[in-house]
C-alpha cells in the first residue's frame, strides 16, 4: 500500500481533505518480526487526539478553555 493510498482512505473515513491527513502523517504500523526480542515490548502508536486540541486550544487562546474528557 502506497502512502497515498493510506491518505485517501483515511480522509474518507474521517472527513478530512487528503492535504490535512498528509499533514497529520498518517503510516501503517508494522507488527514486530518474530526475530525481535520479546521483551523489546512494541506497542501502537497511539495519539490522543483531544490532548492534541486541548493543547493546541490552550497556546491560541493562552487560556485552558477546553478540557478532553473521556468517552
């Protein structure tokens, strides 16, 4: 699968224009090889995404004025 191929699938599942997920940088994960050490420990790259807009709230406005909650 091409990068842009995992751009245009995302921006439709998202709704988002395919300029703002090349931006975002959006990958595939690869499991780790069997040949890894187990106790290496991979996990997912996960990004939490409203931690990404309080932040970013917070530096525009200067103010905490949005605060994530937990689904």
């Amino acid at each position: 699968m091409h990068a842009s191929d995992i751009y245009r699938a995302v921006a439709e599942a998202t709704g988002e224009s395919v300029s703002t997920i090349r931006e975002l940088g959006f990958s595939l994960v690869e499991e780790p090889s069997d040949e890894l050490d187990d106790d290496v420990g991979f996990g997912p790259n996960v990004i939490d995404w409203d931690e990404v807009e309080f932040l970013r709230a917070r530096e525009s406005s200067g103010s905490e004025c949005y605060e994530p909650k937990a689904a």
